[in-house]
C-alpha cells in the first residue's frame, strides 16, 4: 500500500529524516516507535503532503505522490490525524466530522448518508451530535477526529500520537476505535510514543532513531528483541 524510498526531508536547513525506506502492507496496522526527535511525525507529514520531500519518493497504490499537494493526496485516499489539537472547539461533534468532507461539500445526501454510518462505528456521532468539541474528554476528542478523517473514505489513515495525553480509560476508547477503522478494511500507520499500546495493536512495527530505520519487523518481534531499549536511548543505555 504504501511504498516509501531512500526519503529525505526537514525544516529549513535541517534533514529530520535521513533516507528512510518503509513499506507499509495493505490493510494492516503499522506503528513507527522512537525517541523524541526520531523523525516519527516527520515521516507522516511529508506522506500526507504538508512537507515536501528533499528527495525520495512516496509511493502509495502503486501512485507516486511525492511532489503533490496535500488536498491531492486527501483525494487519493489518504487521510491525516495529527498529533494535538485537531477540532474545532467551538464547533459541534456533527460540524467538526463534516469538516473532513470539505472537498466533496456540495454532495450533501452523500455526507449525511456517511454521517451517519460512521455514527454506526462510533456511537458518539449519534449520541451527542450537537454537543461542543471543547466540552468533551480526551478519548472522545480522538474518536471525533477519527470519524472525521474517515468522512472521504480513505483507503490510508495516518495517526500522530494518538493516546498523546490521555487517561487510561480514554486509552479503550482509543484502542477499539483504532481496531474499527481497521476492520472496516482502512490502512493504518501510526506513530505511537507509548510503546506497549502501539506494538499490541499493530501487525507490523518500525523503530526509528536519529532520522532513519533502526529495526523493522513483525510487531511481536520487534517488542521482544533483545537491543530494543538500545535502539531507543543508545549502546550507552544499561
């Protein structure tokens, strides 16, 4: 699904990512581990088009979509959760899922019908439609921004930190609105900082340090390898 070469890519003068080469299979979960500054987020902004590569490529479906714009690449069937901050607060559940249907606004029976099937999956659509962003806790934040990355039926979902800042008990929220999306055939790569929740999700994990791919393999793999804090904090770590 998602085929990514040799990828380089920054702000201003600075490489971030230092020639990452990353597959991603279709219909599974992915989750990217590492430490703070590893290049995790980095990689996702620059498959979802908010950065451009240096150099590289980006190659998704088969397509490469390297050098488009976001909204080009929103349309190819890739949607992007980021890492904080992603509703509008003063807008309302329903207005705030609406908003992933922005690009298609004018197919009203389509978004309403979308509406509310994704209401099936995530009963919060349904339950408090009116209710304001702001107003609710932190996994019902995250499941609002879900459903509405899931507004242009994507084919790719990409998550930022999705448990960033939340309670354990948001964690269950987050956790079977993850496994929804995926079971209803959406692809999934995630960027996760707690380790144990990302690895017993995903099928497939990657671990990154300083802008490139330190291991990659099976998740249950990766979880047990024996250098694994190593690779997190340096041959140093004891």
């Amino acid at each position: 699904m998602i085929s990514i070469e040799g990828l380089r890519a920054g702000y201003g003068a600075f490489d971030i990512v230092r020639g990452v080469d990353l597959k991603v299979d279709a219909g599974g979960i992915t989750c990217i581990i590492g430490p703070n500054g590893a290049g995790k987020s980095t990689v996702l902004k620059t498959i979802s088009g908010i950065l451009r590569p240096r150099s590289g490529r980006v190659i998704i479906g088969g397509t490469d979509l390297s050098a488009q714009p976001p909204e080009a690449i929103l349309r190819a069937g890739i949607a992007h959760v980021p890492q904080r901050h992603g509703l509008f607060a003063r807008l309302t559940v329903r207005q705030n899922v609406l908003m992933g249907a922005y690009v298609i606004r004018r197919r009203r029976k389509h978004i309403d019908a979308r509406y509310q099937k994704l209401a099936q999956t995530f009963p919060l659509l349904a339950e408090r439609p009116d209710a304001a962003a702001g107003a609710l806790s932190g996994g019902q934040r995250r499941t609002v921004e879900f459903a509405r990355a899931l507004m242009l039926e994507p084919r790719v979902v990409l998550l930022d930190e999705p448990t960033l800042g939340l309670d354990p008990r948001s964690l269950a929220v987050i956790r079977d609105s993850i496994v929804a999306m995926n079971r209803a055939g959406v692809t999934i790569l995630m960027v996760e900082q707690n380790v144990r929740f990302g690895l017993s999700l995903a099928r497939h994990a990657v671990v990154m340090s300083a802008g490139t791919v330190a291991l990659t393999g099976p998740a249950g793999d990766v979880a047990n390898h024996p250098h694994l804090m190593d690779l997190f904090f340096g041959a140093a770590h004891g």
